[in-house]
C-alpha cells in the first residue's frame, strides 16, 4: 500500500492550472531531454506531452521549456532557467502544504475503511 501524498493544483483566474501531472511531465523532460520521451513516461503520447509543453509556454510571460528541432545533431528539448525554478517552488509549495496537512491526513487515514463500502442508493 502507498503512501498518502498531498499533491496541490494552482488554479488560476483566467481558467488556466498548474498541478503534479504538468510539473511530473517538466520533470520527466529535464530528465530527459525530450518532449517524447517524457510523454512516453507519463504513458501519453506525443502530441499530447507537446500540447502541455506549449500550453505551460503561453500561460507564463516567461517560456518554460525550449525545444531544438530535429535533424543531424537531433532534436531535443530543456528547461528554461524560469522552468527550473518554476519546479522546485512548486515542490516546494507542495512540501510547505503536506506538512501543514500531516495532522489531518492522519485523521483521515484513521477512518479509513478497509473494505469499500456499498454506495447510497
């Protein structure tokens, strides 16, 4: 059984989100190297990973991922310096909150049932 996390979701006022599945995908790709390989971690494909990149660049002032097209030498793709540093607040931001809900996911973990129960009908 895993663990309990605490994961947190930025919802911005004109609509648009930040949450763990753009940051895991940012993560992926600077581990990486590239906006395919990251989506294949994530299990999605391609355009789908490239569509997160872009829409990450257009909801900041600042891009947060440069890609190098493709050729000889090979495509490619990396964090910006903003990107990086977009990471790790939000891990951070998402470490200050687990830890301000430690009491509270204990509560909850305790009332857990062990079995689902029936649905109200």
């Amino acid at each position: 059984m895993t663990a309990t996390r605490v994961t947190i979701r930025f919802d911005f006022a004109d609509g648009q989100r930040l949450g763990p599945g753009k940051i895991a995908l940012l993560e992926a790709l600077a581990a990486t190297g590239s906006i395919a390989a990251a989506g294949r971690q994530h299990g999605m494909a391609y355009r789908r990973a490239w569509l997160l990149v872009d829409e990450m660049n257009r909801m900041f002032k600042q891009p947060v991922v440069i890609a190098r097209g493709g050729g000889k030498a090979g495509g490619g793709a990396a964090l910006t310096d903003f990107g990086a540093r977009l990471v790790a607040h939000y891990r951070d931001a998402e470490g200050k909150a687990a830890g301000v809900a430690q009491t509270a996911v204990g509560l909850f973990e305790a009332e857990l049932a062990t079995q689902a129960q029936p649905g109200m009908t």
